[in-house]
C-alpha cells in the first residue's frame, strides 16, 4: 500500500521536471495563435460594435422589449464567439519535448497524438494564402509506419522555424 502512494509522487515529480524541461531552451511548447482565428474574431468585433450601437440607439428610443429582444439575438452569437475563441486557443497544446512530438486536443477529455523524432518520415508546412499574411500555419509530421499525417500543429507561429526545430533535434525527413 505504501509503495502506491511513493509511486504516485515520484510521477508527480516527473511531471513538474517534464513542465520544467518544456519551458527551457530546446523544447518548444505551444498553443494555435489567436492570430490563425482572425475570421471569427473579426466577426466578434462586429457583433460587439453592432451591439453597442443598438444598445445605446435603443436606451435613448426609451429601450422596449423589442431593444432586449435585438440586443439578445446579437449578444448570444457574439458571447458564442468569444466562448469559441478561448476554447480553441486552450483546448491544443503542442510539444517537442527531447525525441518525441506531441499534439494534446482537450481539456476535461484528452486526445494526445505522439510521435518520435527518430521516426519522422516527412514534415509538412501547410499555409493558406490568409496564414501566410499572418505568419502562422499548419505543421504535419507522419512517420515511417504510418499511412499518412500523424500529428498536427494547426495554427502555429513561425511554421517554418518549428519545421527547422524539428529538423536541427534529428529527425530524417523526405520534402
């Protein structure tokens, strides 16, 4: 019984090292940048702006119901917006911690795709025309063994230099 409970914080240990490892110089850690989510949070600004406009359009007309009612059907979407926004920014975390590759998808549920570096087979940079223009985009990693991309960083800051990240820490790759 005793033996469970040292298990359990020598894991935690491990853990914080790991934390500490990942904040060091030669790993990377990251989120999607905000900067990939520029359509919806343009749209969110929008809302917002048509918001206050109403509202303050409809408290000097008196403000009825029909100002809650239009203010509501406006500030629903742009609090589901916003909602959207945060979750997506949260919800991925990417990792190159010493050999391995990492993609972790969720917050109370969790979905981690994992590679190791020896193992890459291709990097991918996938930008569109709008990430480009921002400077983020997508990074694909497969292996060997397996039958197509493996893990994803959607949305990363400097592409390219991730690629170089992963290039310079040994992995073999074909472009």
């Amino acid at each position: 019984m005793d033996k469970d409970f040292k298990y359990l914080a020598d894991r935690s240990a491990e853990r914080i090292a790991e934390t500490a490892e990942v904040q060091g110089t030669k790993d990377y850690r990251a989120h999607p940048a905000l900067r990939n989510q520029w359509f919806v949070i343009f749209v969110a600004m929008v809302l917002f702006v048509l918001f206050v406009y109403l509202g303050l359009k409809g408290a000097m007309a008196g403000g009825g119901t029909n100002v809650q009612i239009v203010l509501a059907i406006i500030g629903v979407p742009m609090l589901v917006l916003v909602a959207m926004i945060v979750y997506r920014y949260h919800v991925w975390t990417f990792t190159i911690r010493g050999d391995t590759i990492e993609s972790c998808k969720g917050i109370l549920g969790r979905d981690v795709q994992s590679i190791r570096v020896q193992d890459l087979r291709n990097v991918n940079v996938r930008q569109s025309i709008m990430q480009r223009l921002f400077g983020v985009g997508d990074v694909e990693f497969s292996s060997a063994g397996g039958a197509g991309v493996e893990v994803t960083f959607y949305g990363v800051t400097d592409p390219l230099g991730v690629k170089d990240r992963v290039m310079r820490s040994g992995g073999k790759t074909r472009d």
